[in-house]
C-alpha cells in the first residue's frame, strides 16, 4: 500500500482507517484479501503498533475487515454490496384529509417493554450520551442561580442558552443572534409552534412523502389539510413536482427534513436547498425546516440548512439536543425569521416558559465546548452502526430486500417484497419482543405497506443481531 500524506485535522488511526476503507471501496482490496500485518502497516505509514491497531479495530468495528485467529486481517465487506435503493412509491396530488393515529398509538404503546430489541426508535442509545458530564452541568446550573432554578425562565428562553445555541449557527454559517431564538420543548413543539402560527384550521401544507409520522399526527389535530410530494430516497424532495403543485393548489406552508430525512435518510443537496427557498420565495410560502439530524452527518462537513439560503425571512428554522445529547431535557428551538412575534405570542399562551434548569444546565454544557466533542464520537458510532445493520440486514433477509443509503441520522429505509404487509410484520415481531416501524405510517396517500424503518441508534451487538436474524426469517415465511 502506498504511503499517504496526514493533514493535522483528524487523529492518526482515523486517517489510516479512511485510506484503507477508500481501497476497499474502489476494490483496491477486495473482499477476502488479507490485509498487512499489523507490524507491516505501522512500517508503511511510519506509525506506531498502538496506532495501526486502532486503525484495524476502527474497520472492524464498521464491519468492513474481520480478525481471523492466527492468521490476520480480511477484507470482509464492500458498500459496493449496497442492495437496490427503495422505490419512489406515486403519491396522490390532492389534498387529504389525515388520520393515521390509531396505528401509531398501537406501535407506541408496545414500544417501551424493557426486554425489546427496539428496531423502532430513531434516537441514540444511552450509552453513546456524556452522562456524567451532563449531571456535572445541572449541579454548576444549581450553584450559579441564587434562586436554584426555581424561579420561570423568560418566554423566549434562557439568554445563556440562546446565546450558545445562535453560537452554534456558525458550523454552517448562519449569523443567528440570540435575541432570534426561541427555546422550545424539544423540536416537536418547535414544528406545532410554527404550523399555529403561519396556519389556521382548514389551510393546506405540503410534506415530502415519505415523511416522519408525528407530522401526520400533527397536522390531523390541528385540523390542516396536507400534499404530500415525493421523495428520492438520497436525492430528497421532487423539486419539479413541488413547484407543479404550487401551481395547482393554494399551498399556506411546506414542512420538510432537508437533512437525513426521517425515515428515508434522503439529504436534499445545497444547489437544491436554495432552488427550494427560492421557489418558495417567490410565492411567498412559509417553509417551516425541521433540522434535528443536521448535526449527525457522516462526512466531513455538516450539510447547510435551508435557512442559510433564506434571505426574506420565510424559512422558520426547528431543530434540538433531543437527537444529539439529552432527550429527556426536552430542549428545542426555533429560528423563526419574520415569524418571531407570532411565534412568541403562540409560546407564551402555551407553556408560558420552559423548564428552568434544563435549560440552565444545556447552556453550561454547550458554555465549556464539550458539546463538539461529544458529537464528533456521536458520529462515529453511528456511522459505524449504519454499516453493521445494513451488513445485518444483507445477511439475513431476502435477497430482493431494498435499503436506503443514509450520510447522517439514524434511520434505514427498507423495502421488502409485496408480498410482506410490514404491519403485520410488527405485529408478529411483537411476539418475539422486536419492535419495527411499519411504512404505513409513514405517509397518508402513497402505498408503504411492504416498506419499515430500522432504527440504528443501539450499539451492534449480539442482541441486535439476534433481532435482524429472527426479523428475517419471519420475513421468508411471510414470503412462502
């Protein structure tokens, strides 16, 4: 292997570790092909033996090499492998009327037995969470408030927080100020605080299909009638369709994940980020971005959100730490663009203000820099756990089974054959203590029946495995 040049950006390992994957990928190294000694990979780099182990355990961790006892390192996998993507299912062009509550209150209420291999969840394990380091932060936020957190926080939020959180704006170039933001319970209340207030009762919103299933329940209780436009599953939202629609319809507002769309993992591209604004711009439509995955990208660059493009104030920007650091702390927020009184307005008439200590510990935690840190690990993990489940769902499932290629999130988009109804699938996977997300509930109009969703946020292990394995079988004989 030729030698490679090291920039000072990532660790030595990391480095290693990417030259060999790129071999691996551009079938330098083919499946099987052993690898160098560990002793002669360290010579070839002119690095330590400590340093091309970690290269060769980061690979392995990913699934792409394997150890064999006594006798080295293979090349166990390559993403040529990757299966078809799933299809773009029609969707139907009229409004619809929403009401898909019923089947995902039954999914809900199975989703939380202690003994189930949760396929279903779309959120980090957690164990991959700083844990200490955020208790470290609510005892500092205990001892810095003279009033021990007791007293309401402003309606807008901390001013700390929101200092920290238009901070955070820099990583894809916005220019947030603090008096811009708006703390919210998580980034669910986010989204229902810009729907109330650039939406009334009756109004049309338009929706990628498919689309996160908390959207649906949204939308039915706030009595808004939806289109949904279709979705490439890497490629996003059909921009062409979208503009065709608007033509066609009175659209109030759109509601989209640009970034790693939950559950398709599709990232819409820059160019088309801005084709998007635009278009809404001059139509003047609000787009209300739901960007809670932007920051758990796989590549070496986080993806811009649509609000970088925004230069009228129409894009109302949602996202919060319920991916990416504390679920349980319920810390969200809104950029809101023109939108800030409304949305104001509309939090002050319902939760008056967040939790006061949460919001006080978030501030400290993101105020010490542990906040990137602790990303990049995220990253990582989930990266590498992308790779094992896919390689999972290869090994045992049906050879015709489709699966999405998702750079960031935490979702697999999988197709199965027709003749799999991916609810009863669930249904029957209850018994065996596996939770999966059906595809129906993923959108109102489009026929998802044959397609789930596969949460990666859970470490690989024997467990997992298990659950892949039991999921397949169960699979083939639904397919007998």
């Amino acid at each position: 292997m030729a030698r490679t040049k090291f920039s000072a950006d990532d660790h030595l390992y990391l480095q290693v570790a990417d030259g060999i994957e790129k071999m691996i990928g551009e079938e330098v190294l083919k499946i099987g092909d052993k690898l160098p000694s560990v002793r002669v990979l360290s010579e070839e780099y002119g690095i330590s033996m400590g340093t091309a182990f970690q290269a060769y355990y980061h690979l392995e961790g990913k699934g792409l090499i394997e150890s064999r006892p006594k006798s080295g390192y293979y090349v166990r996998f390559n993403h040529r492998r990757f299966p078809e993507l799933p299809t773009v299912m029609p969707t139907l062009s009229e409004t619809q009327e929403v009401s898909v509550q019923d089947i995902i209150m039954q999914l809900l209420r199975n989703m939380r037995t202690k003994d189930m291999t949760n396929f279903a969840l779309a959120s980090p394990a957690i164990e991959l969470l700083p844990m200490a380091k955020l208790s470290k932060s609510v005892v500092q936020a205990l001892r810095r408030d003279p009033n021990h957190c007791l007293h309401y926080e402003e309606v807008q939020g901390n001013a700390e927080l929101r200092k920290q959180i238009a901070r955070l704006s820099f990583n894809w170039g916005g220019k947030i100020r603090p008096e811009e933001v708006v703390i919210t319970a998580g980034c669910m209340e986010a989204v229902v605080t810009c729907l109330r207030a650039v939406t009334r009762a009756g109004d049309t919103i338009a929706v990628e299909c498919p689309s996160y299933f908390g959207i649906y329940q949204v939308v039915e209780s706030l009595g808004l009638k939806l289109v949904e436009i279709p979705s490439h599953p890497t490629e996003g939202i059909d921009l062409e369709c979208l503009q065709q629609v608007i033509g066609e319809l009175t659209i109030n507002a759109c509601l989209l994940v640009p970034n790693f769309s939950n559950p398709s993992g599709s990232c819409l591209s820059d160019a088309n980020k801005k084709k998007l604004v635009d278009l809404l711009a001059r139509h003047q439509i609000p787009l209300i971005e739901d960007d809670i995955y932007g920051e758990l990208y796989f590549g070496r660059h986080r993806p811009k959100p649509c609000k970088y493009y925004d230069t009228k104030g129409l894009v109302m920007h949602c996202s919060s730490m319920s991916k990416s650091l504390a679920p349980g702390y319920r810390i969200g927020w809104i950029f809101p663009g023109k939108f800030l009184e409304e949305v104001k307005a509309i939090k002050s008439m319902h939760t008056v203000s967040g939790t006061t200590i949460t919001q006080a510990a978030m501030a400290h935690f993101l105020g010490i820099g542990r906040y990137e840190y602790h990303l990049k690990n995220l990253r990582k993990a989930l990266h590498t756990q992308c790779l094992r489940y896919i390689q999972g769902i290869l090994q045992y499932f049906p050879p015709d089974t489709k699966i999405s290629r998702p750079q960031g999130g935490f979702v697999l988009w999988v197709e199965l054959n027709r003749k799999v109804n991916t609810y009863k699938l669930c249904v029957e996977a209850m018994k065996h203590h596996i939770s999966i997300a059906p595809g129906r509930i993923f959108s109102n109009s489009a026929n998802y029946s044959h397609y789930m969703r596969i949460g990666y946020g859970t470490p690989w292990n024997d467990k997992a495995d298990k659950g892949l394995r039991t999921l397949g079988n169960l699979i083939k004989k639904m397919m007998a």
